[in-house]
C-alpha cells in the first residue's frame, strides 16, 4: 500500500482528518520530528500540546509515544493549551522543540502538526524541510511509557502578568 505524500507548509503539516491526518501518518511525521531533534545537540525532551478539535488530545498522545520511545522525554498537556503556552514552555523548559496539534484557521474537518523549533518559535522553512526529508527514513517506534503531564498555562500565565499591566486592562 502506497503511503500518503507528507507535505509542509507553513511551520508544519495539515491534512483532512481520517483522509490523509491519520494516526498512522501522524506516527511517521512524529517520528520524523524525532529523529531530527536527535541528530542534533538539543535537550532530550519536548513538549506536545493540542486544541479542542477532534481527536486532537489522541493525536497528541500518539506523538508522545513515539517521541518516548526515541529516547526524548514528552511533556504532554492534561488539557487543550493555547500555543503561545506551549511555545513558552519551550524556552521556560529549556527544550528541544515543540509540537502543537492545531488546524489553527483551517475548516473543521482539518487538523494539524505544527512544530516549534528550539527557540521557542514556528519552524523556519529549513526545519521543516530537514523534518519532511526524514519522513520514513525510519521505521516508527512508539511506547506507552515514559511520558510526563505538564500543563504549559501556569507559567505562561505568570510570565504575561509580569508584562502586563492587568489592573490597567480591567
């Protein structure tokens, strides 16, 4: 059986949901992202976020268990996160990367993997390319251990109230 074309596009990849956003093709683009993270010299651990769309907290948890089963330690979210949390856990955390299971704007049926790289920000058109390249160069691993909940909020929410006059806004 021929295997869906993985493409990104703009810090990631978005697919229609049970067409080609599938938990298998999910599987190959974390263990893509995995096998980047480890050809370079960053910290072993990541976090994994999700929105409220469809499956999206499952998806999520599917990307945890690959990225566990290549040696980098998930921090998975308990609940859906805004990305610019999970964006800050991974300068707060000091961590390799993110990604964040959103279609962002896209329609409903849509969902999608977006990467954040090291500091903290999208991926840069490079990143992805490297990721896309590496898109079943191996064979998917994946374990149902080995994952850590963290929910990304607290700190995000702390560190916008140092920025933030709240009194002022109310």
């Amino acid at each position: 059986m021929q295997k869906t074309p993985i493409k990104f596009g703009t810090d990631g990849w978005r697919g229609v949901m049970a067409e080609d956003f599938t938990f298998e093709n999910v599987r190959r683009v974390a263990q893509a992202t995995a096998d980047y993270w480890n050809s370079r010299p960053l910290p072993k651990s990541a976090i994994v976020g999700y929105d409220n769309r469809f499956f999206s907290e499952v998806f999520a948890k599917l990307v945890c268990e690959v990225l566990a089963a290549n040696g980098i330690k998930p921090l998975y979210a308990p609940t859906a996160v805004p990305t610019p949390a999970v964006s800050y856990a991974v300068r707060d955390r000091n961590l390799a990367g993110a990604v964040m299971i959103t279609a962002s704007h896209n329609p409903p049926q849509f969902n999608g993997y977006k990467l954040k790289a090291e500091f903290a920000g999208p991926a840069t058109p490079e990143i992805c390319k490297d990721v896309e390249a590496l898109v079943d160069a191996s064979p998917v691993r994946h374990i149902e251990a080995g994952i850590e909940v963290y929910d990304p909020r607290p700190a995000h929410i702390a560190a916008i109230k140092k920025l933030v006059d709240l009194k002022a806004i109310r």
